[in-house]
C-alpha cells in the first residue's frame, strides 16, 4: 500500500497514473486505448495509444475503488496549494477540519481522476464551508478538498517557461492571494446550478433563442398573482424522459447527512429550525400520501447544509441538489429548460453607480423563498427529513 498524490480533473472524461507510479506498483497492463487528446488552446487533438491498468484506491472510510487508469508518462507540473488566510486557518481550526494537503508543501499528482471515476469519491454527504478568502472546504471520501477561486488573487511573478516531455510549452504563474470579502452570489453553489446545461455554440445560438422565448412565454402565460403571492411553474423539456422517484438515493444522502450532523448538535438543531420555519410560513409543506396513484411524476430531492459563517443573517442554508440521479437515469435539472438570463447586466450597474453622489442597495431576504410553486408542480421537489431528531431515520414504502 502506497500514500499517493490525486488530482481531480473534471474537466477530463479519462482518468490517468504516470508511469513512474505504474512501475512502482507493479500494475500489470489490462487493456490499451487509442485517445485523442485535446489540450488548452489547440483545435486539433493529439493522437496517442496509452496502455491501461487497474489501481485499488482506499478512501478515508476504508472502503476499495477499483480504477481503471489510462498510462502517461507525465501527469502535470508541480504545484502548490492555495495559501490560506489567518481567518481561513482558525475557521478550518474551529471546525475541526483537516485538509488532505499541507498549503506549505509542493504537489507532485501521480494519479488524476476525471468524470468516469471521481463521481463517487465526491459522493459525500459531509457539510460544505465557504471560507471568507472565497475558497470552498469541499468534503469528499478522500478528506476536505480545498476548490474555488480566492478573491482580488494579484499575479506576483510568472516562472520561466517550461516543456515538458510531450514538448508542450507550460508558463507557471504564481499567485498572492490577499483576504476577501466573502461571496453571497448563487454562483457558490456551481455543483449544483451548473449540473444538466446544455451549452450552445455556432449555429445553435438560434435554436437557444427560439427555446428561450418559448420558455418566457411559458412563464408569462402560466404565472398566476393569488393573495399570498405568486405562483409559477416548471419549464419541463418535451423530451419525453421519465423522471424516476429517486427515494432510495434521497434516503440514502438523509442518512449521511444526519449521521454528519449529529456530531454537531447544534448545528443539527439549526438544521431543524429550518425546516420547521418553511413548514410554519408555508414555504413547504407536509405530503400526505394516499392510496390513489398520482396523475403526476414524483421525485425526491436530497439535501445538505451549506455553512456560510460570515453572513450576518442566513449562515446556513439548505441545499436541495436537483441534478442528482441514480446511474443511468435521469434527474430533475436534466429535464427542466434553463431558461433566459435575465438579470441586469452589471457593468450597466456600476455605471449608474458613478452618477450619483448617493447610492442606496437593498436585497431582499430569502428572494427565491418569496415565489411559490404552483401545486401540480410540486411533486417533483418532493424532500425526506427526519420527525425525531434522536432516532435514525427511516421511512415507510
């Protein structure tokens, strides 16, 4: 058993071991592959045939992962993690957490995994910190994984220019991150808004356009004003996918989440006020099932905390994670419309800003909470939570 260096590349649909690593181990090759590998900044990929081996990998849990590892000689340059701030390290302190990579020590990965295998690993049910530098502490079944971008991040110094052995010139640029003001925006949550997109290039841009003003027109033409608010609708795809219940793997995340919470009582406890808060106000409400079948889909969405400890009033929120879906079926993001941007664009924003000498913002508190979905809707955001908070959860079929 060897300790060893990973690099999650989700960006890469292959997983790869160098070579030096391979030999090491001994793995003996079980398949070879042709690849055609595009890299930054070329239009033509480079054609190559890469030996392929199989690597027992034991998470922090002590369960096995058998990868299926395509053979390359070079993996990436060194690197260093991001340096943290003295506010990032006491909270990271605070919280008990431990990062799987010492800032003050190079990493030299000898293994990246991309999509086909790092799914799993990131499967984790453990509670997600936004740290004031803008960095996530992201759980994972390998430890906390440092990702995000630290904010006013101002270039120090770029390193000679290197090549490496496939003769690709590299330029290593150096980072000196000062402290952050903390990120509100949704985009925070990119794993779970991003997940099920469809991107749009060349002569699609028309066909984007087409299905954006049918979406809009489906949102005037369903959207109703009641006493209590408004009431809106789903922009569901006419793809004609089934939308499984996804109970099981609801269940299973319900699960994990309450056994990660319940080494924080409080935090457990805070949990729970959120739920009951939305069910006094009306924001949720309680299924009650029955022996007819439903005349509409139903699904199930898991949920998790998100700790944002700097904000002065929401400094945990729930969120509810509509792009997740058992293996080869679908989830709810991958049969709804995105839908048009229509937020203002902000440079227009900050121009209106400089004409004044006055300026007043406002926000408003819990702004998607505000809006109301409308009932024949609102099976598909179907969740699980627990009645006693000091028994395992369970739930009847």
């Amino acid at each position: 058993m060897k300790e060893v260096e990973i690099l999650l590349d989700t960006g890469a649909d292959r997983s790869f071991i160098s070579g030096k690593l391979a030999n090491e181990l001994n793995l003996p090759n079980i398949d070879s592959v042709d690849l055609s590998v595009y890299t930054f900044g070329n239009k033509a990929p480079r054609h190559q045939k890469c030996e392929v081996c199989e690597l027992q990998l034991w998470d922090n849990q002590g369960n096995i992962h058998s990868l299926s590892l395509c053979i390359t000689d070079v993996i990436t340059e060194k690197g260093r993690q991001a340096r943290l701030t003295s506010e990032d390290q006491k909270y990271l302190q605070q919280q008990g957490i431990t990062l799987t990579k010492s800032e003050k020590t190079l990493t030299n990965p000898q293994v990246l995994l991309g999509c086909d295998t790092l799914c799993p690993l990131l499967n984790c049910a453990g509670t997600l910190h936004v740290l004031k530098s803008g960095l996530f502490a992201i759980p994972s079944k390998l430890g906390y994984l440092l990702s995000g971008k630290q904010e006013l991040c101002q270039r120090k110094r770029i390193t000679d220019t290197k090549v490496n052995d496939s003769g690709e010139k590299t330029t290593i640029a150096q980072l000196n991150a000062q402290e952050a003001a903390e990120l509100e925006r949704w985009d925070r949550y990119w794993s779970l808004d991003t997940c099920g997109i469809e991107e749009f290039t060349g002569t699609k841009n028309a066909e984007k356009s087409h299905v954006n003003e049918e979406v809009e027109k489906f949102f005037n033409d369903t959207i109703e004003k009641r006493s209590d608010g408004y009431y809106v609708r789903l922009p569901f795809k006419d793809s004609g996918e089934t939308l499984p219940t996804n109970k099981s793997l609801a269940y299973s995340r319900l699960i994990s989440v309450v056994n990660t919470l319940q080494k924080d009582p409080k935090l457990l406890e805070q949990y729970h006020g959120v739920f009951q808060e939305q069910l006094e106000k009306g924001i949720i409400e309680e299924v009650v099932e029955n022996d007819k079948e439903s005349s509409t889909p139903i699904h199930y969405l898991p949920h998790q905390p998100v700790i944002t400890p700097l904000k002065e009033t929401t400094k945990l929120r729930i969120v509810f994670d509509a792009s997740s879906h058992c293996k080869g079926q679908t989830s709810l993001n991958d049969i709804l419309h995105q839908g048009p941007l229509i937020l203002p664009e902000l440079y227009g924003i900050l121009l209106r800003f400089r004409m004044k000498n006055f300026v007043v913002t406002a926000d408003v508190e819990k702004a998607f909470l505000q809006v109301r979905l409308n009932e024949c809707d609102r099976d598909v955001t179907r969740c699980l939570w627990i009645r006693d908070r000091n028994r395992p959860p369970w739930v009847t079929t």
